[in-house]
C-alpha cells in the first residue's frame, strides 16, 4: 500500500521511510489517545498506524475509557487551554481525573513498549506508569499558546515526566516545559476515502441526496459541533453574503465521543436555522468520509472560522480539492493559508463575508488559488512527511540520553 502515495510525493520519499525504518523497526511502538474515532487525532492515527506496521514496526493504538463526568474535565481542561478564561479546576474533578487514570493503567498494558506517544490531555496522566528503559512523547494537538495558567500548572505536572513532547507550532509551546521539544505539523492522507477523487456525477448525487442543489453558490464548513469552531460566527457571515448572493451554507461535522458538547452545539444550531431553507446542518457519522469529500469538492468556497485552533486539517483537505479556504488568522490554520495565494486569512465575521464576496465576484481566483491549494499541501501537509518526521524523532529520542 505504501508504494501507492509514490504518485503524490515522489519514490526518492518513499525509499527513505524504508531506510529510516530499518533503524527503529525493532522497538515496539504504542499510540494512546482517548477515541477511535470522530476528530482529526483518530483520524490521523487510523492511517498512520497501519502505514507503521506496513513497514513492518510494531506498532498498536490502544484507548482510554471514561465516564461522561471524566469527558466533561478533560472537555472542560482542553476549552481552558486553548482560552485563558476564569473558570477554577475543582478538586474533585481533578481526584475523579487521577482515579479515571489508575483504572486505564490496569487495563492499558504500557511495559511491554518501548516507546509511548500519548496523545492530547485526556490521556497525559498514564505516564506515572513510566517503566525504566522506556521513552514517553506526548503529543499535543491543541493551541496552548494562552492557556488558562491553573490548567497548563495541572498539565505540566505530567509534561515534564515525559521524555519529549511535539507541538503543532513553536507558538504553541509554552513557558515551564523542562524537556526536549520538537515542532511536528499533522497532515492528510490523499488515499483516505475523504481525500480520494469522486466523479462529479458522485457529488452531484449526494449533495442533491442531502437536499443542496449542485447548480447554486454552495459556502461549506466542515468541522465538529465545537462553540470554537465558531458555527455561529460563520452563520453571521453567510447571511452578510446572502444579502449580495444567492447561495447556500452547509455546516456538516460528526460528533466524538470523548465531546460531550457537541450534541448541544448541534441542536443550537438547527433551532437558530429551522426557518433558513438554504441552510444546511448536518450531523453526519464519523465514516461519513465519502459525503464530507463530496461536500468539500461541490462547494465553491470553504470556511474555518475558529476562535482557537490547535491545526485544523480540515483546511488541508478542502485545499487538496483545490479549495481556496477562508479562515481565521489563529493557529494552524495561518501556517496552512497562504494570505491571497490560497486563501485568506480573516480576523472577523465581516472581513469573513467580505472574502468570500471576492471570490463569488471573481471565479477566476477560485482557480488560481485553488491550484496553488493543492500544490502547497502536497509539498507540506501529507501523511508521508508526517510519518518521516515520526521516524527521525523515534530515532533520536530512543539513541539519546537526555539530562532531566
């Protein structure tokens, strides 16, 4: 399977996965996150897993279970580290975390690995079960650059008992942190079924299947159900659009399961748009990856208009589908749009409506820049540099000693 990205990045790329996995192929390799599937970490770790196995790495993924009062900490712990808000972490809450935690090491079998990538706060605490011999990573996938000071203190107690941690962005790294830390950007996999080529007759049918007519201005979000995804904030900006076009906006997402919010953001949205006919919300299953790869290829414009964002792949995809994206100008998504080359950048829900009219009053740059879309991820955000750069650290971190 692996020989099948040689189209997309070239066989120089693919020969040096082999060569780096011959270095590491002996060490077994854990990932621990807190979902199989729903948001862009389960996403990633379903592709870049068996891609690590198929160079012949052991490797597994394994998750941690929870109650809903445990999903509503670690929910609550993720809002206040991508916003410094003042809302106090409970004692109880924290106690009810560490007891979550010490059930997941009894059923999470971590000594037999080498090395652990844990991935973003739900599951951070596993690492007092650290064994001797054994290197931790923890993987951050969310923006800490302006976290709330008493939750980054709860998280930094676990951070520094790591050996390394990765970051989407330097910005992200913040003050306290005693140990290595390496910049690692996420990617998209151009063989996942969301990412694949589809007939225009295929999207034709399901966005008429979803009731979107195919021959009208179609404006498109794809994102969770998540107050900072901002669904509300790209509603505003579409009717500022409506006034000047005739067009439709769909918000189509999923729900995960460790995002107990998300089903409340959900119903806001269909109760704040019943009388809206040309706008569409919907609420998809996690594998809906076929109909989420049609929306973003039948819109003309896709939006990200976060408040926070650790990376928001998302705006990846919809630029391999040579999409200029609207987004805002809020972590990973300014590292991914290259301002009036692949998209914009945008600060307000205004300037949000104003480049979208640019583009509905100027086809033209909706070719232009959705060319150069693509060419920018190929050459950045593929799951193939992803995994090289995994294997680069996995090496140096296991053949280095470092002084705590």
């Amino acid at each position: 399977m692996i020989k099948k990205y040689i189209p997309f990045v070239g066989e120089e790329s693919i020969n040096e996965l082999f060569i780096l996995a011959e270095k590491v192929k002996n060490l077994r390799i854990l990932h621990v996150n807190s979902t199989y599937e729903g948001g862009g970490v389960a996403e990633i770790l379903s592709r870049l897993v068996p891609l690590m196995k198929e160079l012949e790495i052991k490797t597994d993924w394994k998750v941690i279970k929870g109650d809903e009062k445990f999903f509503y900490f670690t929910k609550k712990l993720h809002n206040l580290l991508h916003l410094s808000l003042s809302i106090p972490i409970e004692s109880e809450e924290v106690v009810h975390y560490l007891k979550t935690i010490y059930e997941n090491l009894n059923r999470i079998n971590t000594e037999n690995y080498d090395i652990i990538f844990v991935h973003d706060p739900q599951p951070i605490g596993l690492v007092i079960k650290k064994q001797p011999g054994q290197k931790w990573i923890w993987r951050c996938h969310i923006d800490t650059s302006t976290p709330n000071p008493q939750a980054w203190d709860f998280l930094k107690n676990f951070i520094n008992a790591y050996d390394a941690c990765i970051f989407h962005m330097p910005e992200f790294v913040y003050q306290g942190i005693k140990i290595p830390t390496y910049i690692v950007p996420p990617s998209i996999d151009p063989l996942h079924p969301k990412n694949v080529e589809l007939s225009k007759e295929e999207i034709r049918n399901i966005l008429i299947k979803f009731g979107v007519n195919p021959e009208k201005p179609i404006i498109t979000q794809v994102s969770r159900f998540d107050r900072l995804k901002d669904p509300f904030g790209v509603i505003s900006a579409y009717k500022l659009v409506k006034k000047k076009y005739d067009c439709q906006l769909v918000l189509v997402g999923s729900f995960a399961s460790d995002d107990p919010e998300g089903e409340n953001v959900y119903k806001e949205l269909l109760n704040l748009t019943a009388d809206e006919k040309d706008i569409f919300i919907l609420g998809l299953p996690p594998d809906s990856h076929k109909e989420i790869n049609a929306f973003q290829r039948g819109s003309t414009v896709v939006v990200q208009k976060s408040l926070k964002e650790g990376f928001g792949l998302v705006v990846s995809e919809a630029m391999w589908k040579e999409k200029p994206v609207v987004g805002s100008n809020v972590g990973g998504i300014k590292r991914q749009i290259v301002h009036g080359v692949t998209g914009y950048l945008v600060n307000s829900v205004e300037g949000t409506a104003m480049r979208i009219k640019q583009l509905l009053a100027n086809r033209e740059f909706i070719t232009i820049m959705g060319t150069y879309a693509k060419e920018r991820v190929r050459h950045r955000f593929l799951i193939i540099r992803h995994l090289r750069d995994y294997l680069l650290l996995i090496h140096k971190i296991f053949n280095q000693s470092y002084k705590k």
